[in-house]
C-alpha cells in the first residue's frame, strides 16, 4: 500500500508499530501546469452549476490578484507552485504585480500507458518541472533560475556509469487543452456513470457531481447538494479559505521578545507548523529555532539569556477536537494543536521524514508541543539544568526604549518566518497533512477576526465560502483537516470551488492545484489507477482523497478523451467492504469520464 490518506489509522496497520516516523518529506510531489488553468471569457464570477444562478458568484470580493498585496515582503522570491525538492522553482512578481490577463497556455492531461520505471519517473519529472517553468513564465512572471537540473533530482556529482542504454523520451504526460472541446452532454455523462455509482463497494450513499471548468454547468448530480463527510477532502476547503483570507505570499512568524526581568526571553508562537530546531527539521527549507536563537542572543549583547517563557495565546480552545476519534491523539495522524510547536509536534523528525514511505505518515507527537519548543529553544540559547525549564507566560508589551544595554520588556529580540503559505498550502494538499490543516484554519480564523480555535477557524472558513458567492448552508465544518466525522460537505460545493480556482477570476485559489496528487504517480494516488479498468485515469486524474473508516471521498479534476477539463467529487459515507474495493469503484467514476466523450 502506498501513502494512506487516512486520518487516523491506514486498515490493517497498529497505532504502536508506526515508530518514529510522520507524512512529509520527499512526498514524489509533481508541479502541475495547470495552476494556471484556462479562465471563461467573458466571466467575471465563479463557477455555476445546473440549477444555480451564475451571477450568485458576484465579483471577487475578497481576492487579490497582485501578490504584492498578500503579506511581509512581497519581493521575496515565491514559490508559486513548486515540488519539495532541492532547487524549486522560486519565482518573483514582475513590477506593477501579477498580470490578470492574458491567461498562461492551457495545459491539460493526455492518456498515459503504465507508469515508467524509476529512472523513467525521474527523467519525467525532468520534464514535467521545465513545463512548470514555461507556463510561469508565459503568465508573465519572473523566473529566477533553478540552476543544474541535477540539484533538482538529488546531489550532483559525475554520472554513475551503466551498461543499459539510453531510455526513449516517455511519452508526454501534459499535453494542451483545447479550448473549443466538445462539452460532455449530461445525458452522455449520466450513461456512462449510472452503472459505476450504485456499485455495491461504494455503500448505500453516494453522492457525486460533474462539471465543466470552463463553464461552470453541471453534468450529472447524484446527491449533488447533500452534505456528506468528506474526509480529508475538507482540506479542499480549508486550502481555498486560508489563500483568500491570508493570500498565497503570506509568511507566519515566531517572535521571540525581552521578558520582564533581566535575561528573560519570551517565545511567541505565531502559529507556524513547520518551525523547525534546525537544519535536520521535518519540512525542507522552515523557519527554524536555531536562526531565532543567534538573533536573540545579538541582540542581547552582554546580557546573557536566564530563562525562557512560551506564549502560545494565540490559539484558544481545546488543543483536540471533542468529535475526533478516540485514537487519534495517539494514533499518529493527528496531533495537539498549540500556537507554538516544531515540526507539527513529531518527536522525530529526522526519522519521520526517512521512514514516511513506510507509516504512511503517522508519527509519534509530544503531548505539549509549545512547552517542548520551549526547552528546544533554551537549550539552543545555551541555558541546562533548572534554567532549561520553560514556564507559560504572555509576552510583555512592548514599553518604549531600553534602559542601556538591556532591552526594555516586550522588545522584539528576533523573528522568523514559514514558508509562503502557498508552499504550505501544497504540502497539506500532497501529503494530507492532518496537522498543517488545523494551524492554516486558525489563519483564516485570525484573518477574520474570530478565535483561533476548532470553532473559530470552522466559523471563518464558512464565511469565506459564504464571501465568495457560493452556497454556505452546503457546508459545516468541525475542524479543518477532516478528522472530524461531524464535518459536511456537498460534492456540488467541491466541484464549485475546484471551478474557481480553475476559471481565473481568482488567481490566488491556482495553488490548490500544484499539490493535488497525479493518478498512478504521486502523493495519495500513487499507487492508484493501475487495474485495467482505471489505468485511462493514470497520469490524468488529479484529485484530493479522503478515508476514514466507513468514508471515502475524493474530489479533482480529470480531462475527457475530447481534451475537456472537467470538475468531479464523490463522496460516500457508508461503505462496509474493504478498502482497495472501495477505491477501486471511486476510481473506475473518474476513468471513465477520462476515457469518453460522453455525449
């Protein structure tokens, strides 16, 4: 079984044999042109569906297209979607910001035979990446050079010799959409998807909907308006949310300010989930502790650190969501969510990342993760013994100049900051990261002015979807993860946001679209879209999961045999067979749409 989508247990798998081990890492993530999706003339809205009233979408309300207006330092090189791997393409807005129009070349995917060997997804990859590179810098903006292709795939170095020849190019992935395509009828769609949908591993209750990206129509609804747990699909919702509220170049910091007494030092956690000790940390390329520490202790000068102190008051509320699982606080996918952790609570992240493959994310997770970061920080700062021991506290106001060579209580003595929640937002997505999940909904909480807490972030992520003209009665969230069993939303609500984010009347939404795991290649369909009957989705379909025990989901996009992009979601909450069953049956819906013209 390749890597489990599960919240909180893969089937078959015992919480204690996880070890040291979590979801991240080298994830295979693939960049997909298709961040940049081909927008509807003409169209000033979001998506609309049968039934819906398209100019309920109204203007962009709260989206902004000029990445210069999305946080702290908007020249800051970006990654705008790009892998986790060594040399990402990191990418700058060009002056006067993000161009509206004209859209980048549309992109879309072509059938693919059986997936290629290693050495093959290498070198495909390769190619995929130099794609990526073309549609950014068609869309206008500035590419700043990776450098050697080399770095990308691991070190460089002289080439191993090999007896066996040179592989043939494999065969393209991405080929271009056609934008006069034949639009699927919803007679031909129905057809095709009536026989697969009432398949007995799918459970008494599914629900389902297609529909066109470009314009928006609906093509065959089941349920559609029905909310349904979706699982970690939620995350869907949590990834439109946070971009809107916070946008793609905004940066969460951890600050650490002077204290009230002499030496003291305060750790101020600003909500990042990735902050790492140092450079052996969970996520590549996080803030990490050790920069705050030789700040802080620069600008201390003769003053040496006494004690550390931990405000994590900018998240209220219980660190667990009441509705989780019982298991899940030990089970390895989820973890106490504190305004100040390091590397989203594993105990061991080094051994996490190298083990990833094998426990199918799970990691063991400290019970206190804001204390822990605490004692991790002294302990950089140079303190032991009773002085290593952190305390609670609330930072200090900051109270004017310092007095000498001694800051002044509550003056900032360093900061750092995450990566650009678009790169966050692409982890979360790619690798169903349960515990990224949370600390972005407490973002759109802070954003809106709600607490940052389980209710609060499900409140502001509400208000968002309300905010972009799309129905909020068809969603109730508990959290923002999909832990939650109690969490609902209609497939019809998924395909109308994955449309927003593809018709470009909101640039800002293309990041859910990088980390969204390739059919038969990456994240948590890797190792789907390989039986005869779901291999036309292989390379593809590309789509956000769900599990939990007795849920499966699954949300995306897929292009039609006529080269038409299309929209799908389904969602079942009442399966009882086995798990490769049911995703084989999930599986076989969004081939089939990949196989035919249905009209």
């Amino acid at each position: 079984m390749g890597r489990e989508d599960s919240h909180y247990r893969p089937e078959g798998v015992d919480g204690p044999k996880f070890g040291r081990s979590g979801s991240g890492g080298a994830t295979g993530r693939v960049p997909v042109p298709d961040a940049h999706l081909p927008r509807t003339p003409g169209r000033a809205t979001g998506s609309a569906s049968v039934g819906r009233d398209p100019d309920r979408y109204g203007a962009n309300p709260v989206g902004r297209a000029d990445p210069g207006q999305y946080g702290p330092d908007p020249t800051a090189p970006l990654s705008w979607p790009t892998p986790d791997l060594p040399g990402g393409v990191p990418v700058s807005p060009p002056a006067g910001g993000m161009p509206v129009s004209p859209p980048a070349p549309p992109y879309g995917p072509a059938p693919v035979p059986a997936p290629p060997p290693r050495r093959s997804r290498l070198r495909l990859l390769a190619v995929l990446a130099a794609v990526l590179v073309l549609a950014l810098a068609g869309a206008g903006l500035a590419v700043v050079p990776p450098g050697p292709l080399a770095g990308w795939l691991g070190e460089a170095g002289t080439p191993r010799a090999s007896a066996q020849p040179p592989e043939p190019d494999p065969p393209a992935v991405l080929a271009g959409l056609d934008a006069n395509a034949p639009l699927p009828t919803p007679d031909g769609v129905r057809a095709a998807l009536e026989p697969l949908v009432g398949a007995a591993a799918l459970g008494d209750r599914v629900n389902v909907s297609v529909a066109d990206v470009t314009t928006g129509r609906e093509l065959y609804g089941r349920g559609q308006d029905s909310p349904t747990v979706p699982a970690s699909v939620t995350k869907l919702a949590t990834a439109v949310a946070v971009l809107v509220a916070r946008g793609p170049a905004y940066r969460i910091p951890t600050r650490a300010v002077a204290g009230a007494a002499p030496g003291e030092v305060v750790l101020v956690g600003g909500g990042d989930p990735t902050l790492a000790v140092d450079k052996d940390g969970f996520y590549p390329n996080a803030a990490r502790l050790d920069d705050l520490a030789a700040q802080v202790r620069k600008a201390l000068g003769g003053t040496a650190p006494t004690k550390v102190t931990v405000d994590s008051s900018l998240f209220s509320g219980p660190v667990y969501e009441p509705g989780w699982d019982a298991d899940i606080p030990t089970g390895g996918f989820g973890a106490a969510i504190t305004a100040l952790t390091t590397d989203a609570a594993r105990q061991d992240p080094a051994g996490a990342r190298e083990n990833f493959d094998e426990t199918h994310g799970a990691a063991d997770r400290v019970p206190n993760p804001d204390l822990t970061a605490g004692r991790q920080f002294a302990k950089l700062l140079g303190l032991s013994g009773d002085a290593a021991q952190v305390k609670r506290g609330t930072a200090p106001a900051a109270s004017g100049a310092s007095a000498g060579a001694t800051p002044a209580p509550g003056t900032e003595l360093g900061k750092v900051e995450s990566l650009p929640l678009v790169r966050l937002v692409d982890i979360m997505i790619s690798d169903s990261d349960n515990v990224i999940a949370e600390y972005l909904a407490r973002q759109v909480a802070l954003a809106k002015g709600k607490p940052a807490s389980f209710t609060g972030g499900a409140a502001a992520t509400d208000q968002v979807i309300g905010e972009l003209g799309l129905p909020a009665d068809e969603i109730s969230l508990a959290d923002g993860s999909g832990l939650s069993r109690t969490n609902r939303i209609s497939p019809s609500l998924l395909t109308d946001l994955i449309t927003l984010a593809g018709n470009g009347t909101h640039p800002e939404l293309a990041a859910i679209f990088g980390g969204l795991p390739v059919g038969a290649w990456s994240g948590t369909l890797g190792d789907r879209y390989q039986a005869s009957v779901t291999k036309a989705g292989a390379g593809v379909v590309r789509a956000k999961t769900g599990t939990l025990t007795g849920v499966n989901a699954i949300a995306g996009l897929v292009t039609t045999a006529d080269n038409r992009l299309l929209t799908f979601a389904v969602l079942t909450d009442r399966t009882t067979g086995s798990l490769d069953d049911t995703r084989e049956a999930l599986d076989r819906i969004s081939s089939t749409l990949a196989r035919c013209g249905c009209r």
